[in-house]
C-alpha cells in the first residue's frame, strides 16, 4: 500500500513534503516514524548532504 495513502495524505502533498517544500506537524511527523518504523530523530536529523 501506498505511504501517502496510508499517512491519509494526497501524493502530492506528499512528495512536496519529500521534496522539503512542505513542513508535517509534530503529530504527523511521529505517525509518519510510527508507520515507517523508525525514531522521529531519524526523520529530523540532517546528514550534512
């Protein structure tokens, strides 16, 4: 299934928030780490590149 689906987000949406054009709310940032697996320091660390 697909994650934009899943996280009850259009793909649009989506991929502009992938692309850094979009910022989630904390709440939905914790439902996206949730969902994919991973801590929410994963998603809100840089890695420099």
């Amino acid at each position: 299934m697909d994650l934009a689906r899943r996280m009850r987000m259009s793909q649009g949406y989506f991929s502009r928030v992938e692309q850094g054009q979009k910022c989630l709310s904390l709440r939905t940032l914790e439902r996206l780490a949730t969902e994919i697996g991973v801590p929410v320091s994963e998603l809100t660390t840089s890695d420099g590149g």
